[in-house]
C-alpha cells in the first residue's frame, strides 16, 4: 500500500489550486494601470476556466452576439472602455464564477480610478501650494522695495521661473507721457 500512489493522481480537468490562484490575484492588484488589469483579468480567467474569453471594447462598439448557453459579464474600464468576459456556462457554478471574477475586477478598476483621483489632487495641492509660495514671495519683494527696482525685477523673475519656463519673460516699465 505504501508505493501505491495512483488514487493521488488528479484528474485532467484538475482545478486550480489556492496558490495559483492567490499569485493570478495578486498580479490583478498589482496591475498599475488599465493595460495592466485587461492582461491580470485574462490570466486569472484563463485560470479560473480556460474557456473564458476577455475582450477589451469601445463603448460605441456594437454588442454582439452570444451565444444562448454563454455567460457574459461587462466590467466598465472607462468612459470610452468596458472588458467583456465570456464563458460557456455548464451550470450554475460557472455563472457564479464569471460575476465573482467580474465583480473582483471591477473593484480594482475602481480602486485604481480612486488612486488617479488621489494622485490628482495631490498635484492639484502641490501646485496651489507653489503658487502660494510664489505670491508669498512676491507680496515680500513688493513689500521690501527700496529706491532701487533691478534687484526686485530679478527676483520677481526668479519667482514666476518657479512656476514656469520663464527665460523670455521680461518686466518692462510704460509711461504713457514719455512712451
């Protein structure tokens, strides 16, 4: 009995096992960008249920054609992008599958529409917070001003060239009687 393995051997259609499955989502929440989770959502699907189909389309794209005994799940990927998955249903099981995966899916779209949000106010704030600064300092050159206008020009350039390209950006005096 001890060298007899063969009631160890797994089946052809074995399932995936926790690990395979664990690292498939793992990559999907690793994925940093939309490109990243079409590719994440394929491989883990084609773990899941190798039959399953992921194609990535246009909102103005028309639908097509399903087969009757096929399961079809839309994760929205953007205004102008959804993926489509797809799988041949054999029975209440693989149904359940395909929207677990579409719903797994979907929550990493949205964490990832989230984070680009974040990530934009954040650079919303650094900017509001350089500009900031800059009037700061511009109030205390404009404060400091003595009888002698170059040092104040030069550092008011200095200033604006913190916000922006600014080697052309010139201070000019007018007088309208003398100009």
């Amino acid at each position: 009995m001890a060298g007899d393995v063969h009631h160890l051997a797994a089946p052809a259609s074995k399932p995936p096992t926790t690990a395979v499955l664990c690292r498939a989502i793992n990559e999907l929440w690793a994925a940093f960008d939309l490109d990243g989770v079409s590719a994440a959502a394929a491989a883990l699907l084609a773990k899941l249920a190798p039959e399953a189909r992921v194609k990535r389309c246009h909102a103005d794209a028309p639908e097509e054609a399903v087969d009757p005994g096929t399961s079809v799940a839309r994760v929205k990927l953007s205004e102008q992008e959804s993926l489509r998955i797809s799988l041949p249903l054999d029975d209440d099981d693989a149904r359940a599958l395909i929207e677990t995966a579409a719903e797994m899916i979907d929550a990493r779209v949205r964490a990832l529409v989230h984070r680009n949000q974040l990530s934009d106010s954040v650079k919303q704030l650094a900017r509001a917070e350089r500009l900031q600064r800059a009037l700061y300092a511009i109030a205390d050159q404009a404060s400091a001003v003595g009888s002698n206008l170059t040092p104040m020009f030069h550092a008011l350039h200095d200033i604006v060239g913190t916000l922006m390209y600014a080697e052309n950006f010139y201070i000019a005096l007018y007088d309208a009687k003398r100009d």
